[in-house]
C-alpha cells in the first residue's frame, strides 16, 4: 500500500512540472533571431548588452557563448539564406533608457524616436520576443535557447508572431513588423550593422548611434567589430582560372570587412549586387585573395563584393 502511495504522488508532482526555463530574461539582454519561412524560428538570448557597448573602434570578437547546432538542427548544416537578427532594449523605466537592433541594410540612415514611438514600436516588442516564451511556458529548445513554431501550439511566443502583428502584418517581418524604417535582417551569409536608437525630444530627431558591425558565415560562425564602418576600396577582379568546372577567381582586398562571390549565367540577372552569392565570405587583408565557384555552365559572369 505504501509502494502504491508512494507511485501515486511521484505522478502526480510529474504532472504539476513546469516545463524548465531555457532562459532567464531581463531588460538590457540581447536576442539572437533565426528565421526562415517554413521553418520554427530559433531564439537565444546572448547577455547583457555592455558586451558590445563601449569598445575601441576595431575591437572584434567571436560570439561563442550559444549553440549554433540548435540553428542547424533546424534549418540544417548550410545556414545560407537564413535571416538573423539581433534586438535588445532597456526598461522603459530606465535612467537612460535605449533600444537596440540588427540593420542588414547598408544604406540605412536610422533616427531616435519619440519617447512614446520607441516604448511602443521598440521596447514593446522587444520586451515581448523576451519574455513570451516564459510567459506562454514553451518548452526548453537548449541553454539560453527556445525553438519555437510560427504556426504551432506556442505560436504566440514566436518571433513571427509578435513582429507581425500576430500575424496580421507578415510581409513587413523584414522590416520589424512596419516599427522600424529599415530592414532589421541579414541573410546568411553577410555583415549587418547594430544600431542604438533613444528616446529624443528634438526636432528633427538626431541620428542613432552606430554600434558596430556583426558578420556570420554559413555554417553560423558570429562574430563583432565595434566602431564605424571603414570605407574601403571596391574590390576588382584581378583574374578568372578555369580547371573543369572549378573557377577560381581572385581579387583585391583591403583590410577588414567581407568578401563575397557572386555569380550568374545570364546578365539578364539584373546589376551585380541582386546576384546569388555562390562562394565566401573571406576576410580582407590587403593583399590579393581568391573565392573558387563550381559551374557547369559554358558561360557565365562573376562579381566580388564587399559588407562592413
């Protein structure tokens, strides 16, 4: 009868487990987002902010305290053309409260909010990727890390969901839902700049802050470098060698920043820069580098460029 008792309230404190927390987050933490359509979108939460902020101008670093496998696990080996994103936010109770997010557009230009514009198109939302997976009880994915289905049981504690509305503004996902002016994500692989935007009272708004420059490869190597970005040369092609179907393509680099190959069959494609990237990135150095690219076609042309 004891050994019966005893099975009894074993089941039940089963029953009564919360399923564990994957992390504890808090206003200040920075989100590290994976997305892909089709696939759950995979979240980690990297620490307090500072660790980016504050820096020389050329301090680099590789991010290693988070688990690209579960990345992988989920959209396989080859991270190309995923989309990550990086967002964080003070309280908005906060002395000097800030906001803080991924920009995969070279161009943009973004300016501070007002106070009510940032609490509700950036603390808000940022808040919210933050602490609806506690919220909603999703079940641990890995250390500091949720998977989480747009479309399944806790599809209110995705990234998707929250960025889009509840999924009344999918298309603007890209560009944080329609908060921001700029598109927040970077496809895999590529450089992506982090920006600082505050609450401001001026007229006109000042420029945010450029933080530093975020670079990740395919298999989802991450890695930062504070500072501004440096203007450098455009790369030039220097040679094009051809053994089978191997083309190895050289090039001039300057130091710092992404190189990529990009590649098309047909100049039908559209200017250089909306061609698939087929090889890269490499890191520039100066001196001469070269990318290879295999390609059965008779023809074809290649293009080099360069992110931050």
């Amino acid at each position: 009868m004891k050994k019966l008792l005893y099975l009894a309230v074993a089941a039940f404190a089963l029953l009564n487990t919360r399923p564990a927390q994957a992390w504890t987050y808090a206003n200040g933490h920075v989100l590290l987002i994976f997305r892909e359509s089709g696939f759950n979108d995979v979240e980690f939460d990297l620490g307090d902010v500072g660790q980016f902020l504050g820096k020389s101008d050329g301090y680099t670093t590789r991010l290693t305290g988070w688990d690209s496998g579960l990345a992988t696990n989920v959209f396989g080996s080859d991270l190309a053309g995923v989309s990550v994103i990086l967002a964080a936010t003070t309280s908005d109770s906060a002395a000097s409260p800030a906001a803080w997010l991924s920009s995969g557009d070279p161009s943009a230009a973004p300016s501070d909010f007002s106070f009510p514009t940032w609490r509700a198109n950036l603390y808000s939302v940022i808040n919210s990727i933050g602490t609806r997976p506690l919220t909603y009880l999703v079940p641990a994915s890995g250390t500091s890390a949720y998977s989480v289905d747009p479309s399944g049981t806790y599809r209110l504690a995705s990234y998707d969901y929250i960025v889009s509305g509840g999924g009344l503004n999918g298309g603007a996902i890209p560009q944080f839902g329609g908060y921001v002016a700029f598109k927040v994500e970077q496809t895999i692989p590529g450089a992506f700049g982090f920006w600082q935007i505050v609450p401001s009272s001026a007229s006109p708004r000042p420029a945010s802050t450029y933080v530093g420059t975020f670079s990740i490869d395919a298999t989802g190597s991450l890695s930062f470098t504070s500072g501004p970005v440096i203007n450098a040369t455009p790369p030039h092609i220097t040679a094009i060698t051809r053994a089978g179907n191997l083309d190895t393509v050289s090039f001039t680099t300057a130091p710092g920043g992404n190189y990529y190959l990009l590649y098309t069959n047909s100049i039908a494609a559209g200017a250089p820069g909306l061609w698939p990237v087929v090889s890269g990135p490499i890191s520039g150095n100066g001196a001469n580098q070269s990318l290879t690219h295999t390609a059965a076609d008779a023809a074809g042309f290649y293009s080099v460029q360069r992110t931050p």
